[in-house]
C-alpha cells in the first residue's frame, strides 16, 4: 500500500507541483484482511507508518512546466512527514511562485517558504520557532496577494493572535491581542487591508470555545465583532467579500442561518431557523453546559451534561464518561446535535458526560502545554469536574461511574481505571494507543 502524491496546479494551468516520497528506510506496519473478496485465505498487507524515533519517509517537491514536460526539483532538502498526510502548495496568482509551510520533526519552528517556480530556487520568508514546540493545529496564515505581506498566527504571547509580515518577512505588527485565541482566517480585504477571522474566548461571560467572527485592519484597529449572538458560529464568505452567511448554534439552541453584511455584521435575513419543538414534545432534554475547576483549583473548564428524556431527579443515575485527550484538539460539542450518539447512550438510562481537561487545544498555550511530556496527566480534571457536577446535581451517583473512548479516548479509558480504579468502575477501550512507543510518530514525538 504506498500513499499516492497530491498535485497542486498553477493557476494558468502551465504548471503544476507535486512531490516524491522516498520511504525506503521507514519503517512498516503488517496488516491483515482476514476475509478478502478475492481468496479464502485472509491476505497480508504492510503500510508505512513510521514510530516515533524512527526513520521518517521524505517527500521532494518536483514542478513540471506543462507546455514543455521539463521536470524540475525544487532546491530543499526532502520534506520529512511524521504521519500519513504530504506536503500541500499554493501558487500565487502569476503562476510563477509557489508557498508552502514546513514543520521541522518535533515541531519546535514552522518555515513558510517561497519557491521560484521558474528556477526551483527556494527561500524561507518566516522561521516561527518555539521550545516546546510551534503548534501546528494553531498556527496558520494568509498572503496579501497584492502587496506580498503575509498575516501569520503565534502563541508568542501566550495567546493565538496574527501578525503582519513584510514582503520580506519581516515583522511589521500584531494584529490583534488580547486573553483570547485567533482560530482561523476567513478572508482578507487586500483593498481596504482588513482581516476577517474566527476568534473564540474574547466575549465576557461565554464558554470560551464559541467562534465569532472579527475583522480588524492590518494595523490591528478598529477590531469589529460581526456574529453578536452568544452561540458558536461558522461563516462563509461570499467571492466579493461583501456578505457572509453566519450559521450558528449551542448545544442548547438549535441553529439558525443568517445571511449579514461584512461591513458591519448587519442582518440581511434569516436564510433557515431550526425548528427543534417537535424533537422537545418527545420529552427530549436540551445537553446542559456545565462549567467547574480544574484539579488546581483555579483553571475553568467546561463539560457537557447529557439526560434521558424520561429523566427524574428524584432518582440516582449512573455516570458515563465519553473521553478523548489527543492533544491536537478539543472536543466537547459545541453545537446544536439532536442526534449525537450520547443522547442514545443517555437513553438506557445513564447521565452521559463529555470534559476537555488541562491539555487540549483551543484556550491558551499554557492550557495546552499541560499535556506536554505529560498525555496522560490531565485526568485528575476529568475526575475533579464529574464530582463537581455531581455535587451539583445530586442525581449523579459518583459512585457509579464509568469511561469509554477510541484511540486516544481508548488510551485515556484504560489509563484512567489503571490510574483512578477507586472512581471509574468500568472501563471500555477501543482502538487504543497504550504505548505511544507503538503509535505514530505525529504528536507522539
């Protein structure tokens, strides 16, 4: 099995840039299909994966001019890839310059760097470098195709936020600032130099996951918060720029669709409102958001709660735990989900629960250099919040508590009945990577 290379085409289509995997000295995995369309005998397969520590395959990037079939190396070193995904390009709009980012292996500095598609000559624009490491979930960025600067996200503050480049690569400013995060760009007004983004924790009182949308110009003033209701909210920007479409929902509102103006977050009309009041005659319960301590004492964190629609509180319910600790994100829902698979555990007669401890990615880099040397360490929060919402709701039985999850969430289930056997009761553990040794050499290494 050998992973397939992605080609990338210029815009003017005389070009395009690919790349060349060289895994000969990574290491395989074997496989079995035990039951093949094609035989009786179950069939063996090996698929490169590299452990951590290990060898790792490389990718060199090759250009192809179209007209002519001439093939051209980029001037790199090879492009190590720590997991299954290859290098991705852009081309600028001449067709005659492609950019692309690279994560050094342990993931301590992210290059963006320049290529000169007519020669293969390759430069790097911006080195971002951090001890531990440059998240490379948190960092992203967007060139000004008409000026050449370039806005670049960082945690350097200890905070997500973008920054303004030079054509050069220079430093020119932060844009933006402040005890929260910078999630992802949306578009960029190259005209009138503003930046349209995602952002989260910047509203006083909400959970500071929800994602409303911002723009500020590129000298970081006159930041405009443009999707005000207090819900999570995802958009889609229309080609000119002029209007966005804001969906948005909480797992305890049902969604609406709202088409509003750019310039000022202004409502046009509502394109679709979910209607949940057939779903609630059912007896259905809203999921409840529930916020508590982390085992410090200090941190917030937030959870969900979810009931059976036959619910009483007059009875005591056992506690089910869904977990996931990968560090490349979070993952307590955020919106509206009628359907989600644990109202259907909550069915059989559990309190169903969902924690993002200490760790996990979205809040600060403190927050999430927590798990750093430390994957396994944040149970203690997960442990801390189930006694506080039980303190909370006294018909949560603390004394029956149980945990579940898959790969990452299989590890942290069979972590923590071996590190807290006196609180989970029952564990479940599927598909989990018990031995980071064994894992891949992603966010292992």
């Amino acid at each position: 099995v050998k992973q397939p290379p992605a080609v990338f085409w210029a815009p003017d289509s005389s070009k395009l840039v690919t790349y060349r995997i060289d895994s000969r000295r990574a290491g395989r995995f074997p496989s079995i299909q035990f039951v093949p369309p094609d035989q009786l005998r179950p069939k063996a397969f090996t698929v490169v994966y590299p452990l951590p520590g290990e060898a790792l395959p490389e990718a060199q990037p090759i250009i192809f001019d179209m007209p002519s079939g001439k093939r051209m190396d980029v001037q790199s070193p090879g492009l190590e890839l720590p997991f299954q995904d290859g290098p991705e390009f852009d081309w600028f709009p001449d067709s005659k310059t492609v950019v692309y980012d690279y994560d050094e292996r342990g993931f301590k500095s992210k290059e963006i760097r320049i290529v000169n598609a007519e020669t293969g000559e390759q430069k790097v624009l911006v080195r971002e470098y951090s001890d531990p490491y440059v998240d490379p979930g948190e960092t992203f960025y967007r060139f000004d195709q008409t000026t050449g600067e370039m806005l670049l996200t960082s945690e350097r503050d200890g905070w997500n936020h973008l920054y303004l480049y030079g054509k050069t690569g220079q430093p020119e400013n932060q844009v933006t600032q402040g005890p929260w995060v910078v999630r992802e760009i949306e578009a960029v007004d190259e005209k009138n130099r503003r930046v349209y983004f995602l952002a989260s924790g910047r509203e006083p009182g909400e959970d500071p996951y929800q994602t409303h949308l911002y723009s500020a110009s590129f000298d970081g003033k006159n930041l405009s918060s443009l999707s005000p209701e207090k819900a999570t909210h995802t958009v889609s920007m229309s080609p000119d720029g002029a209007f966005f479409v804001d969906n948005y929902s909480r797992p305890d509102l049902p969604g609406q669709s709202v088409l509003r103006h750019s310039l000022d977050g202004a409502e046009v009309r509502v394109l679709e409102k979910t209607d949940a009041s057939a779903l609630v005659r059912t007896g259905w319960n809203f999921p409840e958001a529930f916020r508590g301590k982390a085992a410090d004492g200090t941190t917030d964190l937030y959870g969900l709660i979810w009931r059976p629609s036959n619910f009483d509180p007059a009875k005591k319910y056992p506690i089910i735990e869904q977990v996931y600790t990968g560090p490349q994100g979070f993952f307590v829902p955020k919106t509206f989900a009628a359907t989600f698979r644990l109202q259907a555990m909550a069915e059989l007669g559990f309190i169903v629960v969902m924690v993002d401890g200490r760790g996990t990615a979205g809040r600060s880099r403190a927050f999430h250099q927590f798990s750093y040397r430390n994957l396994g360490g944040a149970f203690e929060d997960h442990v801390a919040m189930i006694k506080q919402m039980a303190a909370h709701h006294p018909y949560m039985d603390v004394s029956r508590v149980g945990i579940y999850g898959n790969s990452a969430g299989g590890y942290g289930a069979a972590h923590a009945m071996l590190v807290f056997p006196d609180f989970y009761k029952v564990g479940l553990a599927s598909s989990g990577d018990h031995d980071a040794r064994l894992d891949k050499a992603w966010w292992n290494e």
